[in-house]
C-alpha cells in the first residue's frame, strides 16, 4: 500500500475515533445522588412547573387523567415527528423499574438507561439546571401516579436524524448548562430564572433556533416559529412586552392578559401548570423576566 492512501485511512480511522470519543452519552455523577431520599409532596410542584404532563398525558386528558402519564402526544418538527413516550410507574412499558440516577441520566443528560441518546424533544438542555434534591423529589412524586401499560410508540423521523449517535455532537454544541441571565441576582430573581430557564424551560418556546435546532441565546425569550412551521411564539423581553410584574403575575394565574384576552394552544398548560404553583413562584417568574435583555 502507497503511503496516500495509508495516510487517507489514518485520518479516517482518527476522525471515527474522535467522533465516537466526542459523542459518547454522559452520565451524571452517582455521588450527587448518593443518599438523597425524594419528597413526593416537594416533587409535585417541580412536576407542575417541568409540565411533564402537558406532553406526556393524553393530549385531550383533563383533571386527574392529566396523571397518567402514558404518552402518545405528537409534536412535529422540521426534523420529523417526536412522540412523547410512556413516563408512568408502570414497569415494562414506563419508567417504573428505574433508578434514581438511570432517571437523572435521562431528565438531564438526555440519555436513556441503555446508554442511548435522547431526542432534545424533552427539554434536557434545559433540566441539566435541575438541583439533583428536585430530580429526586420530582421521581417520588411521580412514582406515586397511576401505571399505564400503554407501550411507547416510536419517532415518525428519518435518516440521518435516526442516528443518535450524531445526538453527542448536538449537545457538545448546544446543551449548556451556563445561565442565560447572570449577574449579582436578588434570592426572588435567581428563583424565577431556576424557574423560567431550568424547571419551565420557557426559552425552549420562546427563542429562536439556528438550522441545527440549538436555541439562539443571544435572542433570548424573543418569540420563535412554531417546530412545526405554524405560527409563531411571542417576543417576551422587555424590549416588546410591556406588562407589568403583577400583569405577568395575574396572566400566569388566571391565564388573562392586560388587554383582556385568553391564553390559547399550548399556552393554556403552561399557565394551569403555573397556577398550581406558588404565588411567590409566579413573582419570582416576572422579576427574571424583567431582567432579560430587550429585543424588540
């Protein structure tokens, strides 16, 4: 063998180890989790404010049906469709049989117990912020909820977005886990940006992406286009909304704006999710967002 072609195989036998290298799943570290003991009554409200069951109940569920959480929503994409998978306690179709870091490892690295890359459909950029007490406390409560023994169904998605692999690249580019909002915070002001930024995910709605799907951070909250092409998101900074703290207060908790309109679409669970949290935590929600950068 000539040494060109030698030297063409070294280089591809370097690039297919650097790529398996950069894109091997993470994993959180047990020691974080070693001893914690979840509170299922804490849990509830991290639950409410993640919105677990605004995606993975049924999409028409209403009152405690909202708790069963067997899946079966569909959310499309430009990438393709994602289908919100079976989260229950039940033990062959959920996630009953997990561990507490197989369950970390899932909420906020993106990785699945058999060592695959999640699809960022759920929201880990986001909850790789979680406290690791509200990852414990979250998988109490909701061990607690109704089994379903619904099977998941599978992604309607196609090559090349079927190699997860890949997933490791996007999240070395993307799954930050460095606030947005910095700065010598007020204790009201950090809570509502653990709020906003980390448990609601709102920049996951509310900011635009690049073409790879990675949030634009230096657009931060400033309105994006729907994942699947239809309507948009609103511009929430400063810089387009004028409402008040208490106006972002009240919209939060009966779901009225200032002008006297509704909240509508996926909107709507938001709120019902903001609602049952407490009011201190809807407070803490308008002072971050006082604090973003305007975009107008």
């Amino acid at each position: 063998m000539s040494r060109l072609p030698q030297a063409v195989l070294g280089v591809a036998l370097l690039g297919a180890a650097a790529f398996w290298l950069l894109t091997a799943p993470s994993s959180v570290s047990p020691s974080d989790y070693d001893g914690l003991v979840g509170d299922a009554k804490a849990g509830e409200s991290v639950f409410w404010a993640a919105g677990c069951a605004s995606c993975h109940a049924a999409a028409d569920a209403s009152g405690p049906d909202e708790l069963v959480l067997a899946g079966g929503q569909k959310f499309a994409t430009s990438f393709g469709t994602f289908v919100a998978p079976n989260i229950s306690p039940d033990k062959q179709h959920g996630i009953g049989g997990w561990t507490l870091v197989q369950f970390a490892n899932a909420v906020t690295q993106g990785v699945s117990p058999e060592g695959e890359h999640l699809y960022p459909a759920l929201p880990y950029a986001a909850y790789n912020k979680m406290l690791p007490q509200d990852v414990a406390d979250l998988k109490a409560f909701m061990d607690t909820l109704p089994a379903s023994a619904t099977p998941s169904a599978p992604h309607e998605i196609s090559f090349p977005f079927t190699i997860r692999r890949a997933l490791g690249l996007w999240k070395l580019m993307f799954a930050s886990t460095d606030w947005v909002i910095t700065g010598d915070l007020t204790p009201e002001q950090t809570r509502g940006r653990y709020i906003a930024e980390a448990l609601a995910h709102c920049g996951e709605c509310h900011t635009p992406r690049n073409a790879l799907g990675g949030v634009q951070r230096d657009k931060w909250l400033a309105g994006a286009t729907n994942p699947d092409g239809k309507g948009k998101t609103p511009n929430i900074t400063p810089g387009k909304l004028t409402w008040s703290a208490a106006d972002v207060v009240e919209y939060l908790t009966s779901g009225f704006t200032p002008e006297f309109d509704s909240v509508g679409g996926h909107m709507a669970h938001v709120v019902e999710n903001m609602a049952k949290l407490p009011e201190s935590d809807r407070q803490a929600v308008a002072a971050y967002l006082q604090l973003v950068p305007p975009v107008k």
